[in-house]
C-alpha cells in the first residue's frame, strides 16, 4: 500500500527518511508481537517472522510492487510508462528506497529484540 511520500526528500535522504518510517513500524510491531508471544508461549521465531511481514506490507509494499512491475511487467506502449511513472515519487531511486526499507525494517525489529530481551523474565532466547 502506498502511503503518500510527497512531503519525502529525493535519492538518499528520501530512502533514509522511507528506512526511519519503516525502522519505527518493525520497533512498534515486534513490541506487539513479543506482547502477543509471550502470553501465548510463542518464540522468538514467529514474533520476528510475523512482525517483519506485516512492517513490509505496511511499508514497503508499494514501493516493492512498483519496483518488480517496472522490471517485470510487459510495457504496451511509451504513455502507458509515462502514466505510471507519473504516479511514482522518485521512480530513479525505488531500488534504494526499498532496500532502505527492508533494513530498517530489520534495524528496527532487531531494537526491539534487544529492549525486550533485556528485560528479566526474557532472558533466554529460546523461550
């Protein structure tokens, strides 16, 4: 899903800013999911899978749709490019912006791991 990226720098500084956003959104659904884990005797596995999945979707589908239907997709003709590329913020860095995505996504995921495992009754890995 797309969120509105208007007010988003370009290059760089725009795939950073898209990393922070995701970095935050993997940080606040690990929180959640290591709640729902814990109480239901859940691992660490199913609390970073789940956590990672729904932070992509959240995030970075839309850039990661529009990044493979530009490699992928069959192009009809020159307006049908220009038509989707107009709808695209920045189409010349979405590889970078999905990448930074994906990183802060596990940056923020991997915080999180590290706040909760400090607590005291999370202390072993496996439980």
């Amino acid at each position: 899903m797309h969120y509105n990226q208007d007010w988003m720098g370009y290059g760089f500084v725009g795939g950073i800013e898209a990393g922070v956003i995701s970095a935050l959104a993997g940080l606040l659904l690990f929180v959640v999911f290591h709640w729902v884990g814990r109480r239901n005797g859940w691992s660490y596995g199913p609390q970073i899978g789940w956590s990672f999945l729904l932070a992509t979707i959240v995030t970075a589908s839309g850039d990661l749709s529009d990044l493979i239907y530009f490699n992928y997709a069959p192009l009809q003709s020159l307006q049908l490019l220009k038509v989707k590329l107009a709808q695209v913020h920045d189409p010349d860095s979405i590889g970078l912006r999905v990448m930074c995505e994906l990183v802060g996504i596990a940056l923020g995921i991997y915080v999180g791991w590290i706040l909760c495992s400090r607590n005291g009754r999370s202390g072993n890995l496996g439980k």
